[in-house]
C-alpha cells in the first residue's frame, strides 16, 4: 500500500470514524464498486486533504458547498457530520445553506437543508463537536 493511500485512510478515520471502524466488517466476497474505497483514500483524502494551504475546517466548508451544488445528499450528510467535526458549527452550516440559495436556488438550498436536519437534527447546540486540523 503506498503512503499516500495509508496518510489518506488515517485521515479517513479522524472524518468518518464511526464509518472507518466499519470497514471489512462482513465481507466474504467482491461487490460492485469495491475499488472506490482505495480510490478516494488515495485522491480525495490522501492527496487532497493532506496538502497544505487549508486546514479541514475549511476544506470541509468548501467540500460542503459543493456537495450541495452538486446534489450529492448521501455524501453530503456524511460531510455535514464531518464538517461539525471539523469545528463549523450549527449556524454556519445553515448559513450555507442560506447562502447558496442565491446562487444555485431554492431547490438545492431546501433539499440541503433537509439532508442536513437528517445528518444533524441531534445536534441542536452551536457548539462544533470537534476540534479544526
């Protein structure tokens, strides 16, 4: 395994560690789309999240806006999730939210909406549940 897919599965397992615990659980033969696993920890999470110029407190916000203009509700309520980790709070992703309404419109803005109450309708304080890198 390369450096950069074991620096991207570590960084993996501080975003998503409740997903990261779950992997190889239960599985006994390939199924579809198996190579993606390796493929985003090698170019999103071990090239991309790993360089330097933004912490992931912003890499999140900006992985948000787009996930929202792209419509991507499963990814999108997992970033959600690791954008509070991260140290954005309530209100800033609503905020988001909000402001994207004017540039991609209302639709997009109200579903995000929706995957976000999903992803952090628990989360009711504004206090971020992790701390920046």
């Amino acid at each position: 395994m390369s450096e950069r897919i074991q620096a991207g599965l570590e960084v993996f397992a501080q975003l998503c560690p409740d997903i990261a615990a779950k992997i190889g659980e239960g599985k006994s033969e390939p199924r579809f789309g198996d190579e993606l696993g390796i493929l985003s920890a090698d170019n999103l999470f071990g090239a991309l999240w790993t360089r330097p110029g933004l912490d992931w407190r912003s890499r999140s916000l900006v992985t948000i806006g787009a996930l929202i203009a792209l419509r991507a509700h499963d990814q999108l309520r997992e970033h959600f999730q690791i954008g509070l980790r991260n140290g954005l709070t309530r209100a800033e992703l609503e905020e988001v939210t909000y402001h994207l309404s004017g540039y991609l419109g209302f639709p997009a803005a109200a579903n995000a909406s929706q995957v976000a109450a999903g992803a952090i309708g628990a989360h009711k304080t504004d206090e971020p549940i992790g701390a920046s890198k």
